[in-house]
C-alpha cells in the first residue's frame, strides 16, 4: 500500500450467496484485517439490469455458476443439466456486466467478453504469440460452424484427423466432445453430453463414447446454434499412465498456483473424475526434458497479460508430450477454485490460498488513500507497460523480474 494514512478500501463481491467461492473469498479478506465484502447476488443484478457500487469499494465479480434460479435467468432453461442456451448465457452476461456501475473493478467487462467466447480469446492470444492449438475457427473472420458437416470439412481441409468441438461461449467442459477420425470412416467422440432420445442434450459426470457418426452428427448438429469452436487435439503428456496437463492461476501477471490435472480420457477436469497429480513430478519432467520451469510460468503469464484489467485467471496449460513443449488450451476467468491449495514458491503467494493471493494483489493494486475519483497512480505514463490489446493498461508485477523467454517451449 502507498503510505499516507489508513486506507478506506472496502471489498464488494458479485456472487451467489452462500456459494463456496463467495465464501472463500470473504474468508480471505476477514484474515487479512478488513471487514467481511458486501455481498450484491446475481439474481438481483440480472433482476435489476445492474447495481451501483460506492467509489471505495474494490468490486469482485464471481462466478454466477452452481444456482438454479440465476441460470434460468441466464440461459432460459428450467434444467440446470441442459447443455443448450450458452449463447443466450453469453448475451445475458454480458449486458449484465455493463449494468454494473461505480467502484473498483478487479474484473474487467471487455476483458470477460473476450475470456468467455473461445473465438475470440484463441485470436487474442495467437495474436499476442501465447502457443495455441491450431484452429480454423479463431477470430471474426473465421468460417460459421452450423453443423457436423461443416466440421467434417473443416477437419479434412486442415488435415485435422483428431480435435476438439467446444461451445464458444461454454464452461467446465460443458458441450466439449473429444473427436478422432481413423480409416474406413471410424470415428469416436469422448465426451460428458448425454444424448437424450428425444434429441435433448444434457450434462452428464460421467464420460461418454460415441461411436456412431450419427449420433455424434445430432450432438453436434444440436450444439451449433450457440456457436461453436474447434481446435486441434494437441497429443499430452502423461504421469504415471495418465493424460496431464495444468491449470495455473496468474494474479495480477504472476503465476501463484499451480495444479496437475491427470484422466484416462481427453477430458482432464476433476468434476468428470479427473485426479490431481504431482506437481513436483511435473516440474522434474520439464526440466529433464532440458526445458526451464519459469518459461513454462511464464507462457501462463504471457497468456494473462492479453488481458489486463483482470486481476485473476486461470490457464488450462498443455503439455506436449514428453514435456517440453506447452500450450495455452483456455485461458478462464473464474478458475482460481482450488481449495487449500497454496501459492507457488518464489511467487510471493507462499503459504496463500488463491483468493488470499487476489486480496493482497487487490489491496496493493487499490488500497490507497487517493481521492474517489482522482487518477489512480497505476495510469500513470509507464514505457514499461505491457501491451494489451483491448487499448488498456495493466501494471507490470511490481517484484516481477522475471525474464526468461518462453520460446523453447512454445
């Protein structure tokens, strides 16, 4: 904090109450001194097309997830385990976001629009040089994607025998299907959609394989009208006989936390019976494979810079087999939940949980005696700033000295 006498700084937090997330984050920011953050619901913001906030408080937008009543706001649907509606989820959200009013935001609204549509966030990030899977659906002028059809072309004019099919707008693996194509018209789809006989999709914990090219066509087919992005399956590394790769939550440009996620299927998320692995483990494999660490911290930091007025994120990293290589799979905006979990060493988040990291950020970032309204110090002119493609700015980590290039893994 800038000295100059106490600060004034008062956390607010746009969530579901009662959510574990809210929960969590409240907690951190009792342990560290202030009063618990007022909590806004999303049921009242969707309500009310917005909410105004005092120009002390420092605001946190969390997931609107894991609440009945706030997605059929959202998505329009009385059944929370539908896979339709993402598009109008997109849509609802967004606009949503632009009725907030006032305060501090570690959350920025075009920052969102660009992290929850896979489109453009795969644009953005190749646009930056962050590694990605090759894609033909990437950025505005990419192809429409109305149906199975246009996917089999596309997979045979890009020579993409195995990818994967995402809904643009989705989330927690929710419409992704796994695809691979082999000789003789074989094909398989890996995926957690549940194909009901009347045509309805919904979302299911359990892993799925579908054989039959015409009930993958339905899936598809029933999934395209939310928008659809596809991406080249990138082969992963494994440990111990298991697919792997990482999630790791950068908080104001550093990576703080990490966690390996390891499956016998394409789908590596805990929800779907993913297990966490061994980081250390992870760490060891890259460095024998004559790769540095930092550098693979650092495409997850190169990742979270493309969008700078978010104080946090969380990168779905890919590794290549035999871990030398890495890429950047999604880039979420509310993928810190990792309960218990604390901070990298030499991150500065040592002994934090992630939503610990994110109130010291924010309190370094906004716990200032600066008047309401006055130019916060951060705007200032920086030659050192990095570039932000949204034609906003965001502070270099103040203790980030770290250099090394990315390039041998990228």
């Amino acid at each position: 904090m800038t000295s100059g006498g106490p600060t004034t700084v008062r956390f607010a937090v746009v969530g579901n109450p009662g959510n574990r997330r809210v929960d969590l984050f409240a907690d951190a920011v009792r342990a560290a001194g202030l009063p618990g953050p007022r909590v806004v619901p999303w049921a009242d913001v969707l309500r009310d097309g917005g909410a105004d906030f005092a120009p002390e408080e420092v605001v946190r937008l969390d997931s609107p997830g894991e609440d009945a009543h706030v997605d059929r706001l959202l998505r329009g649907t009385d059944d929370p385990t539908r896979v339709e509606g993402s598009a109008r989820w997109y849509t609802t959200f967004t606009s949503a976001l632009r009725g907030l009013r006032g305060g501090r935001r570690l959350d920025d609204p075009d920052d969102l629009a660009v992290l929850f549509d896979k489109r453009r966030c795969h644009a953005v990030l190749a646009g930056a040089g962050v590694p990605v899977p090759a894609s033909p659906t990437s950025g505005p002028g990419a192809p429409p994607v109305r149906g199975w059809e246009d996917v089999r072309a596309l997979m045979r004019e890009h020579r993409m025998p195995r990818l994967f099919v995402k809904l643009a707008h989705g989330s927690s693996a929710s419409g992704v299907l796994a695809v691979e194509s082999a000789g003789g018209g074989r094909i398989r789809a890996t995926t957690s959609v549940e194909l009901a006989p009347d045509g309805r999709l919904f979302n299911s914990l359990r892993i799925r394989r579908y054989t039959d090219e015409r009930q993958i066509a339905a899936v598809v087919d029933a999934l395209a009208p939310d928008g659809l992005h596809l991406e080249r399956w990138l082969p992963k590394a494994s440990q111990r006989g298991r697919a792997a790769d990482l999630r790791v939550v950068v908080v104001d440009g550093r990576a703080t936390h990490a966690v390996v996620r390891t499956s016998t299927a394409p789908l590596t998320n805990l929800h779907l019976g993913g297990r966490r692995g061994d980081l250390d483990e992870a760490r060891a494999a890259v460095e024998s494979a004559g790769a540095r660490w930092t550098d693979v911290l650092a495409v997850c930091e190169r990742a979270a810079a493309c969008f700078p007025r978010t104080l946090c994120v969380g990168v779905d990293l890919l590794p290549a087999i035999g871990w030398r290589r890495v890429a950047v799979g999604e880039v979420n905006a509310f993928g810190d939940l990792l309960p218990r979990l604390t901070g990298l060493p030499g991150s500065g988040a040592e002994g934090q949980d992630t939503y610990a990291a994110q109130v010291t950020a924010a309190l370094r970032r906004h716990g200032s005696t600066s008047a309401p309204g006055s130019p916060d110090p951060q705007d200032a002119d920086d030659p050192n700033r990095p570039n932000d493609p949204h034609g906003k700015h965001h502070p270099l980590h103040p203790h980030d000295t770290r250099t090394g290039s990315a390039h041998a893994i990228a």
